[in-house]
C-alpha cells in the first residue's frame, strides 16, 4: 500500500500537480506515503470505535429507559401486576 501509494504519485503528480516542482525521491515519498497511511488507519480506526462506542451506549441507555419504565410503573401500582 505504501509503495502503491508513492508509485501514485510519481505517476500522477504530473496531471493533479501535488508537489510543484520536482517530486521527491523515494525515500520521502515512501516515508510520507507511511505516515499518510498512519493518519488515515487512526482515523479510520477511531471513527469504527465511536460508531460502536455509540451503539453501546445507546444500547445501555434503552435498557436504562425501560428498568425506569418498569420501576415507575411498579411504583404508580403497587398492588396490581402487569
């Protein structure tokens, strides 16, 4: 993927312009291909964790909600079961 990546710019810097001048060498393509990479696994990554993080806690809060529920409906008829 890093070398995809760099090859890519090699070959397209031409026609999308992403350096102005010369493309660098090898070395700092492969070296800023990586790190882009990092970024975008960390991204990627955190974002997957918010959304189960979020269906987690939307999850326990429903659960919340319905214990209350009951809780309020046993209170409002102590002598009469569902």
């Amino acid at each position: 993927m890093v070398v995809g990546r760099a090859l890519a710019v090699v070959v397209l810097n031409d026609w999308i312009g992403w350096y102005p001048t010369a493309v660098p060498g090898w070395p700092e393509l492969l070296r800023t291909s990586s790190f882009n990479n990092i970024i975008l696994f960390i991204l990627v990554t955190g974002r997957a964790h918010a959304v189960v993080y979020l269906q987690a806690a939307r999850s326990a809060e429903a659960r919340f909600t319905a214990s209350r529920l009951d809780a309020l409906t046993s209170q409002l008829q102590p002598h009469f079961g569902p």
